[in-house]
C-alpha cells in the first residue's frame, strides 16, 4: 500500500482491518503450522522507532568532527559536551546532551548500500534483498509475536505508523496485510487530530451519534432476526467499531487532553506532537510505534535544512525521554533512533548541490534508549572524518536482533512463512560481514 492508497484509507477499511484482525480472520490462518520460537525473557513491552527518512546526518547529530576542518564539517564546527563525561554530540543537540544517560550511540552503523529502497529494507528488516522473499520489518515481526497472535486485545492496531507509511517497500512482506501497520495519516499538531478511518476532522461527535441512530432506526434485518448468530456478530463488530470513533480507546488520539505546557514542551510542530502520540499510544499498550519522520534526503542546501529541523528533533527527542522516564514508562519502552543511512561527511559544496550532503551507506550512526539497553554509552567508532567504521561495526540484524531479544523474540528462531521455508526472525552478522554481532554491550 503506497502513501496516496494509506490517505484514501476508508473509515470502513480500516475498522474491517483491525477489527477481522482482533477476531482472528487473516492470513495467518493460512500460514503452514510449525513450532512456536522460544521466547526469551523480555525486558521491554513496546518500541517507539524514529524513522529519519531520507538518511540523518551522522556527523552533525551523534558523531560530530569537530578537527576535521570546513570541506566535512561547513557552518556545524562544533561539538558539545553531554552529562556523560567524554560523550560529545552536534552543537545543534543541546537538550539531547543533557540526557545523554538515558540514551547509548552506536557509531558503527554500517552495511554499505546507497539506495533508500534496498538501504531502508536492510535497516528495517535485517536482512538483504534478494531470493525472491520480502522478509517482513521489525514492526511487522512485533505485530506478529507480541500483536494477535502474542495475546494483544487491543482495539489499537499492533503497530502503527504517524502519521504516513514509509512506502519504501512492503512492510509486512511474507507475512501478509494483516501485520501491515495503521498509518494514522493527519497531523497531531492540529487543532483536531484527524485519524484516518477513526477520527472525521468535518464530523462532530454529536453528528456521529446521531448518525448511528439513524442507521438503527433503518436497520430492518436487526429488528426481524434479533436473534440470529450472525446478527450478534454483526452488532459485536459495530459495537468495537464506535468504540474507536466515540468511546475510551479513540480518545487516545486526542491530543488537547494533554497539559499545554508539556506539548511546548515538545515542539508544536508535527514531530513533536508525533512523539507525544508515540508515548500515548504505547502507555495505552501498543507494542509497535514508527514516526515516520521525513525530511532528511538533504542534497542541497543541508545546513540551511539542518539549523530547522535538527531543533525541532532536538526539543521532541530529549521531552520523549524525559516523559518516559518520569511516567515510569522508559524502562520497559525501547527508543529506536535511525535512518536507512547517513550522509557522506564530506560536503559537496559546488552548484546545482550548494552546501548538500549525499547518501552514504559504509558508516553512519543510531540511538538505543530504554527497554532493558544501557544508556550512557557509545559502541563503536568512525574514523577521524566519519566516512569509515574504525571499531566495531554493527550491521543491521545485530541492531535489530537487540531489540527483538529485549522484545522477548528470539532473533535465531524460526520465522513463520507461506511457503514452509525455514527462514530465521533475523539473519546472522556473517551474511554482513566480519566482527558484527548483538549489542552486549548494551545489555
């Protein structure tokens, strides 16, 4: 489902979507029998993922070259000292560097590949492209074991996205439609957060009301077979559906219940107020949350672009952690921070680019908090101009293979598919490179 399909999402697809999927009608009804994975014990509940799409700068965020002079470093030639001692960051983070101990960098970020659509697949799914098989991303592998088929009853979907698919490839792959997230499509920062499918920014909540008594006073077959199973059903499905539109669970969505000052706080600006919804909706239970967070593909004019948004990711980011935590909610939530790649370090100055930074697959950066991971720490190094791994190298599955053990997912385990393949949750460091492996050091 591409971006424009998610936006045109009707109220009744989406209600038949979550609702077939709390019954238990989908796919995986389908898919061939076969050993469970064995769980291992999980220290985290949920993920809030943000998606930098387009690839964030590495080296003007988490990994700052100071010494490595103009061509690499142009107008953003500082770094700033965090709370923890000996960790820098960009001179464009200064709340982030104050909860530098909630939250570890990894430096080594790297698998080599310049394209968003194969780059992002990588980085999503931890695996390659190829064999014929779109294995499915880590969000699709959450809704899966911890989503319907993990106990989840949540009328909420399992996973979802605020506020557009990331529509760089399938997300839930083999896996089939009903591991696909719900993007939310509209805008947090709105006066009235307009949810696809749930919330009408036209309709009022009186008009919704009346409009469901007018099609009870129409509704000839409930009244002559009252009895009926499948008319008991029926009334079930409608009675979750305007649960959603009217009652408890569709008013996590409404934003002007929070205090004003907390929501400065974050930023009025759609990330920021993404990142409130994040932590709504995963203190409500969801096990899976991406911000899809665009903006960064920067080739022209980077710095200008950077001195934007970098604040404004600066202020949601640090509130996020800082909420978490004091809502006791960090500890069993993981904060995931990355993009497909980051951007060559060296500036590419001349015209049409004019100060732009390029895509760049060989050595970048991302950001762990909560969960069960150690904050506080960096693991691995780039060289001295950020354009190699110079220690310890990290590759896609060893990242996310962290993040399903903490989930409670065993990343060796069998992953169920259509075809009876035997296909593993994440693929081994080796099918990378050398010297990978999971982030124990986190752990």
């Amino acid at each position: 489902m591409n971006q424009e399909e998610t936006r045109q999402m009707t109220r009744r697809e989406l209600h038949k979507r979550m609702l077939l999927g709390a019954a238990g009608m989908a796919l995986s009804g389908r898919v061939p029998a076969r050993a469970e994975p064995a769980l291992p014990k999980a220290t985290a509940k949920s993920v809030i993922q943000i998606w930098m799409w387009g690839g964030p700068p590495h080296t003007d965020t988490f990994d700052p070259k100071p010494d490595a002079g103009y061509d690499y470093c142009g107008t953003l030639n500082k770094a700033i000292d965090t709370n923890v001692p000996g960790v820098q960051v960009g001179q464009l983070l200064p709340k982030l560097a104050q909860h530098a101990d909630k939250y570890s960098i990894i430096r080594g970020m790297t698998h080599n590949n310049n394209g968003h659509e194969t780059a992002a697949y990588m980085v999503q799914t931890g695996h390659k492209p190829g064999d014929r098989l779109v294995y499915p991303s880590i969000g699709a592998i959450v809704s899966r074991f911890k989503g319907y088929d993990g106990g989840y009853t949540s009328l909420l979907p399992p996973y979802v996205v605020l506020t557009q698919a990331q529509g760089r490839f399938d997300e839930a792959g083999f896996l089939g439609p009903r591991y696909k997230p719900f993007a939310t499509g509209g805008d947090p920062n709105a006066s009235r957060f307009a949810v696809e499918g749930v919330v009408s920014g036209n309709i009022t909540e009186t008009r919704q009301k009346s409009r469901r008594e007018l099609m009870h006073s129409v509704d000839s077959l409930k009244r002559a077979l009252p009895e009926h199973p499948a008319a008991a059903r029926l009334g079930t499905l409608e009675e979750k559906a305007y649960e959603l539109i009217l009652g408890d669970t569709g008013k996590i969505f409404d934003l002007s219940t929070e205090d004003n000052a907390l929501r400065q706080r974050y930023g009025r600006n759609t990330f920021g107020q993404s990142c409130l919804m994040a932590r709504r909706l995963v203190e409500a239970g969801v096990p899976f949350v991406t911000i899809n967070y665009g903006g960064w593909d920067t080739h022209k004019e980077h710095f200008q672009a950077m001195r934007t948004k970098l604040p404004q990711m600066d202020a949601a980011m640090a509130t996020l952690l800082e909420d978490l935590q004091t809502r006791g909610l960090l500890d069993s939530t993981i904060v995931w921070w990355s993009g497909e790649f980051g951007r060559t370090p060296k500036v590419a100055w001349e015209a049409p680019w004019n100060g732009g930074r390029h895509h760049f697959g060989r050595c970048f950066s991302a950001v762990l908090a909560g969960g069960g991971f150690k904050g506080g720490r960096v693991v691995g190094a780039s060289d001295e101009t950020g354009e190699n791994v110079a220690e310890r190298p990290v590759y896609p599955p060893d990242l996310l293979g962290s993040i399903c053990e903490r989930m409670g997912i065993d990343p060796d385990s069998a992953l169920p598919n259509p075809r009876g393949l035997d296909l593993k949750v994440m693929a081994s460091s080796e099918e990378f490179g050398e010297d990978g492996g999971r982030l124990k050091e986190l752990v």
